[in-house]
C-alpha cells in the first residue's frame, strides 16, 4: 500500500474535528449544543479517520 501525503482540504477538515473533540472534553463550556464529554471521543475518532483515509486512497489519475 502506497501512502500518500492527504489534501490539505481534508487535512485542515480532519484537524478542525479533532480539535472540537479534544475542546469538549475538556472541563470547559463551549456554545455549542450538542458537544460534551459524552461524544468527544466520536470527533476526535471521524478526525483520524477522515485523515487515515485520506492518506491512504489512491491518487487520482490526470486521465480522469
């Protein structure tokens, strides 16, 4: 398997998420509804998904 460096897109989208997760365990209040400790783990989870995922499909051929 080849791996790739991800695009930049996706890599700020992933590193945003992960943020968020790590923001909403913390002990702190964010105005955002629906972030808490119970699903931090699910943000920060979608973040290294999107990034692991990104880093390992094909590159898209100039054909195409």
């Amino acid at each position: 398997m080849d791996l790739r460096a991800p695009h930049i897109g996706l890599f700020i989208v992933a590193a945003c998420l992960a943020l968020v997760g790590v923001l909403s365990a913390l002990p702190i209040s964010l105005p955002i509804p629906g972030l808490n400790a119970n699903n931090a783990a699910w943000f920060i989870f979608l973040g290294w998904f999107l990034l692991a995922a990104g880093s390992a499909l094909p590159k898209r051929s100039e054909a195409a």
